[in-house]
C-alpha cells in the first residue's frame, strides 16, 4: 500500500515532524545520561520540556488551528519551552525543535511578520550557548539554524500558497460544474417545453380539425340516410376524440416532468470527491421549475460544500432538500469528530461569516428567502428556505 493511501500531505508532515522531535529529544536525553546521570535535575527538566514541546506541536497542528488567538498562545508556549531548552542542556543541535517551531509560524502569522521575528527570535540560542554555556563559534551557529529557520519558513509559506491555489482552483471547478448542471437541465427543460408545445401546436390542432371534420360528416351521413357510413365515421370520431386526449395528456407529462433533476446535479458536484461522503436526501416528488431557485440552492450546496472540505475535517456532509408548505428547504450539517464542546455551541459563540457564506446569504435573499447557520451538537449546520413561488 503506498504512503499517500495511509496518510494525507498534512498527516505525513505532522509524522515527519515528530519522528524528527523524537530523535532529537531521546538522543539529547541519553547524552544528558551519560554526561549529569539520571537523577540530574536537567535530565529530569529536559524530559519535561521535550514532552511539553511535542504536546504543544500536536495541539498547534489541530486543524483549524491556524490564525486563531489559541494558537498563537500554543505557538508562544512552544517557544519559550524551546529556549529553557537551551539553558538546561548544552546542546547546540537543539535548535531543531526552533527550526520545527519555525515552520509552523507561517500557518499563524503573515509571513511578512513571521520574517520580521525571525532574527530576534533566533538571539537566544545565541545568547544561551554564547555567554551561558561559553561555547566556541556559537553566534556563528545561531546564524546558521537562523537561516534554517528562515528556509523553514518560506518552505511552510509555499505550501500554504499551494495549498490556497489548489483550493480555489477546486472551487472554481466545482462552480463550472454547478453552471454546466443548471445549463444542461436547462436544455433539458426547454428541450421538453418546446417538443410539447410543437405537439400540441401542430398535431394537437390537426386532430381538431379531423374531430371537427368527422363531426360534420356523421351529420350529413344521417341526413342523406347512410347508417351504416354514420356509425363508421362516428367510431372514426370517438377515437379521434381518444387521440386529442392522450396527446394532451402526453403534452401535460411532458410539461410536469420537466423540473430539474436535482439529484443527478448534486451528485456531479460530489463527483470524485472523497472527502467527505455524501448523505444526499431529496423528496422523491419534488420539482424545481424556476431556474432561478434551482440556481441559488445548488449553488448553497455547493458553497455547503467547500466549506466542509477547507474548514473541517468531517468526513460526512449530510445534504436534505424538501417542499413544505409552499417553501423549498435546504438543510446541510457536517459531522465533526470530535463534536463541538458546550464551549463552542454556547449562545456566547459567535460565528463570522467568510466570502463564502456572505455569498451564500446574498443570493438567498435575492430571491426572498431566509438563511440560518451556526454549530450545533453534531458540527456546522446550514438552514436555507425559499419560497416555490418566487
């Protein structure tokens, strides 16, 4: 089985990361074995601070932890454990926990600030093995892990830009999907609406016109005593009369069938995606005529969706659209894992809106209708509803 089958980009980094702070840190310790024995009051306090700095990584790297005031207090955390790193063990190479430091600022800061900290942010290695520990070339060291700070740091900017760019190509993507879906079950419907229309127009009046004919000729049957004729033409006149019934029929089926097939539109836009599963509940009889509406709830979804790839990591997006009373409503709600705390569904939580859902609502109003979302037990829930009559 291949590595990426097993592990994401994020999670094989998240790996790497700590198989790299786990080489670090039991080679530091058994050095500090070797050197002050295990009783030592700095191997003890070494061994705190190496686990300290690996919880803080893993809680930093939560998604959705990035730009958020936690994660500056995590990232702040990890830092200043780093440097008591420096003044409780003498050795230089600690300085990768820095570098592994360095390579999450990005993901929290602008990488113009994260540049503008870097130097001073590198003086205490300076300072600890300079003056502390008195060792040899060690300014020259601290700039040298100083400008591997700084490659770590651009290598992190990059990956975020990468990433942003892949993000909006997919939502760009995914809106071309949306538009092609809306014009192809457009075409569809006018196609309908137009064989319909011809059928009526044309052998709808033609058969009319022979009920009509018929009509006539039963009359003059019986009026110059052809009884026998009489009862042909007035058969040929019943099913003519049959005919013009089932071709308006016909046309009618063809005028209530021509909605649009949302399920088949919903289900392109998941198309390929493998995160996260699609849960798609549509009321088996409903019918989206307006092409206006079926615009702005497939479009809903679509922004539904986006969200829950770039926001969460849920792995089920739930996707219900129903007619009730008049009124078309959408619901969509992603499953968190682990649900969100009383903390974060409190009424005190407050949610603001991106782009996205600034869009979403926008168009949700164009056409008179009402939108709701927020966090409930299970994850993010959005409540859309518009009126049939629009």
């Amino acid at each position: 089985m291949k590595i990426k089958q097993l592990f994401n980009q994020e999670q094989l980094e998240r790996v790497v990361a700590l198989v790299t702070w786990f080489f670090v840190a039991v080679s530091a310790l058994y050095y500090a074995i070797m050197q002050y024995t295990v009783s030592h009051w700095r191997t003890g306090t070494a061994l705190v601070l190496f686990v300290m700095f690996a919880l803080g990584f893993v809680a930093a790297t939560k998604p959705q932890q990035a730009r958020t005031s936690k994660g500056g207090v995590v990232l702040a955390a990890m830092y200043l454990v780093t440097v008591a790193s420096f003044f409780v063990l003498p050795y230089v190479y600690l300085a990768i926990f820095l570098v592994i430091w360095s390579a999450l600022l990005p993901y929290v800061f602008r990488f113009r600030r994260c540049l503008l900290l870097s130097l001073p942010l590198a003086i205490p290695l300076g300072l600890a093995h300079h003056i502390y520990w008195q060792q040899n070339y060690a300014l020259l060291t601290a700039t040298l892990f100083w400008t591997f700070n700084l490659f770590a740091m651009m290598m992190s900017n990059t990956a975020i830009k990468e990433r942003q760019a892949r993000e909006r190509a997919d939502l760009l993507n995914r809106q071309l999907i949306a538009a092609q879906q809306l014009i192809r079950q457009a075409g569809k419907q006018d196609e309908r609406l137009r064989i319909a229309r011809n059928i009526h127009d044309v052998l709808g009046h033609h058969l009319t016109a022979l009920s009509i004919n018929l009509q006539v000729a039963s009359h003059k049957c019986e009026g110059i005593g052809q009884q026998e004729a009489k009862t042909h033409v007035d058969r040929c006149y019943a099913l003519a009369k049959l005919l013009l019934s089932d071709v308006r029929e016909a046309v009618t089926d063809m005028r209530e069938q021509a909605p649009f097939d949302f399920q088949e539109a919903v289900e392109a836009l998941f198309e390929g995606i493998t995160r996260p599963r699609l849960h798609l509940c549509i009321q088996p009889d409903l019918r989206v005529e307006n092409v206006k509406l079926a615009d702005v709830l497939l479009r809903a979804i679509q922004e539904g969706l986006t969200n829950v790839i770039r926001h969460t990591r849920s792995d089920d997006f739930y996707v219900e659209l129903k007619a009730q009373e008049g009124n078309y409503i959408l619901s969509m709600q992603d499953i968190q894992a682990p649900p969100k705390t009383t903390e974060l569904t409190s009424k005190n939580d407050t949610i603001t809106p991106g782009n996205g859902l600034t869009g979403m609502l926008e168009r949700v109003t164009s056409v008179a209708g009402s939108m709701q979302s927020g966090f409930n037990d299970k994850g993010f829930y959005i409540h859309i509803q518009v009126s049939e009559s629009v």
